[in-house]
C-alpha cells in the first residue's frame, strides 16, 4: 500500500480507502463469490436521525464499491427492545447474512448493552461486542471496532514505524479511545491514554510521536500540544455553525508541525466506513473456511 501522503503531508482517509477497496477487498470478495458467497451486510436503524442517515448511506456506497450486499432495516423510534432483539435473533440465525450493526444511536428505552450482547460475536462488524473487544484487548484474532481499525490503516500508511513509538491517545471512549489504544499496544507502541482528568495534557501530547485525538470538542487541539515531526489523527467530526465540517485539532496550527495529518472531512471517516466493509469480508471468509473445514 502507498502512503497516501500529498506534498502538503495530508494523509487522506478519502484516497486510502478507495485504494484499500480496489487492491484488497474486491479482489476478495471475487474470490468469495467464485465459491458462490456474496458477503452481506445489515444495517439496523432505528429512527430518524439525519447523522445516521448520513452515515448509512456512506456505508451502503462503500458496500457497493467493493461488490458487497448491503440491506438497511428500518424500525420506527416506538420498537420495542424486545422487538430488537428478535430481529437480531433471526439475523444471527440468517446463514446469508455475514455481518450486522445496529446503528448508534438508539433511542433512550433501548438498552446498547443488551443489544451487543445479543449480537452473534462472528457477525458483529462493529466489533462492539464484549467477547470482541476481550479478544481485542487479549491480542487474539477479531473483528475489530472500525474507527481504531480505520486509524491503524491511516498510521500504518503514514510510514511511521509503530514499534516503539511513543503513542498518545486523547480520550478513552469505549469506541474510539480504549480500543485505539489497544491496537496501539498490540502493534508493539507504548502508549499513554489521556483524558478529562489527565494534569498538564500538553506535557504528553508533545511527547507523542502519534497522536490520536477523539475528545469530541472542535479545535481542542493546538500547535502547542504537538511535538515537531508527529503524525496527527484527528477523529472529532462536528458542523459548524456556518455548515463546515471541523475536527478535533485546529488543522491551520497543528499541520505545519505535523509529518502528516488528516483532515476533517475525508480522513478517519472513509477509513471507519472501508473497516467496516472489510469486517464484513472477513466474517464471510471465516464462514466460508468453516463450511470447507466441516
Ligand atoms: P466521547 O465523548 O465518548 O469521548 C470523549 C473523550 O474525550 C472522553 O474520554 C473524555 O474524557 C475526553 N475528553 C473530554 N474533554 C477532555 C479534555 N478537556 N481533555 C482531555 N480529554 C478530554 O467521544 P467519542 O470517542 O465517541 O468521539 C470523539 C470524537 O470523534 C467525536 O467528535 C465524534 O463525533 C468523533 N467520531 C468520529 C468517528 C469517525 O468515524 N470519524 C467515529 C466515532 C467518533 P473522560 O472519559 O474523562 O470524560
């Protein structure tokens, strides 16, 4: 894979994903479809959030580049938990299907918990579930929760070498910064977690050889929290008032320091989704596998 890096040290999520699409999961998913398999994907919505929306057609766009079936199923905000879960139970029992995820959020009567622990950990492309995530973090073969998959492919392109490097992560959400973090560890980095109660935040970031910003707060991070020479993540995505997609690091500050950053919109984004794809492959492959090892 080439880095996809621009004179101007832009590592584009945008560019890696088609390529990753093109050289790696077509060329897969035609040789699963030689055996007769076409990888599936369900997307569970519940309701009507716009950003869901958004993001599901991102997935679905992205399912069809790379030759993969992808269905949404629609449920009204009212669905009952119970409801849910029925249709999770015939969705793990569905052979056709390889992957599923139940689209974030739900609404406040639906409990994520249940819900995860509902999914079959073998079809959850999210890699949301805890048997996942316990793998994740035991370094055991998974499917990985896609944004941390996404920003290993954005860090491995950047051309650093991750052994060894000093890895700062900012923010120890559940989705992003935890699991981050353990792909970080796992790939032989040392890595420091900050977060809300983290004393003198600069005194780390600077250290950081990799930063990895997912705060959820536009611009938090500056020119000063960032070493000469650092390879900059930002995960943050938010509207600004004037309709302009922001991230996390204030890009016209941090990118002069930064041996390469990625922007907001058209890094980690493309990468979440183009993980999720390749979640999905990878379920169909280890059914398939299973089925010719039976
Ligand atoms: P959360 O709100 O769940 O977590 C934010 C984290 O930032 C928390 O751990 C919090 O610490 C930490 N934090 C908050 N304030 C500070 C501070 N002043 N100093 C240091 N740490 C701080 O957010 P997510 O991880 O879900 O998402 C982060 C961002 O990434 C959001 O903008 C979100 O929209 C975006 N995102 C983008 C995705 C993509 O595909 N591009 C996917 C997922 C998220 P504490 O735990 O102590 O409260």
């Amino acid at each position: 894979m080439t880095a996809p890096n621009t004179p101007n040290n832009v590592l584009s999520g945008r560019t890696l994903s088609a390529e990753i699409i093109t050289n790696d999961l077509r060329p897969r998913v035609e040789a699963l479809q030689a055996k007769g398999i076409t990888p599936k994907l369900v997307v569970v919505l519940i309701g009507d959030h716009a950003a869901s929306a958004s993001y599901v057609r991102q997935k679905e766009k992205s399912a069809a580049k790379a030759g993969i079936v992808s269905e949404v199923w629609r449920y009204e905000e009212t669905v009952t938990e119970a409801e849910i879960l029925q249709v999770i139970e015939k969705i793990n029992r569905d052979e056709s299907i390889h992957g599923v995820i139940v689209q974030l959020p739900v609404p406040d009567h639906i409990s994520v918990p249940a819900i995860l622990k509902a999914i079959d950990p073998a079809k959850d492309v999210d890699g949301f579930t805890p048997d996942n995530v316990g793998k994740l973090f035991q370094g055991e073969e998974c499917l990985a929760c896609c944004t941390p998959q996404g920003i290993m492919h954005l860090v491995r392109a950047s051309g650093v070498e991750v052994s060894g490097a000093h890895a700062v992560v900012v923010g120890r959400s559940n989705i992003v910064g935890k699991p981050v973090a353990g792909l970080l560890l796992n790939a032989n980095a040392t890595v420091t977690i900050c977060h809300s109660r983290t004393r003198d935040l600069s005194h780390h970031t600077r250290q950081a050889d990799i930063l990895v910003v997912a705060v959820g707060r536009p611009n938090f991070v500056t020119a000063e929290h960032v070493r000469e020479g650092a390879v900059v993540i930002d995960v943050g995505i938010h509207r600004t008032e004037a309709g302009k997609l922001t991230g996390d690091v204030d890009y016209d500050s941090v990118s002069p320091r930064a041996k390469c950053i990625t922007p907001v919109p058209g890094g980690v984004g493309p990468m979440t989704v183009v993980s999720l794809i390749q979640n999905t492959i990878i379920a169909a492959e280890r059914l398939a596998e299973g089925k010719a090892s039976q």
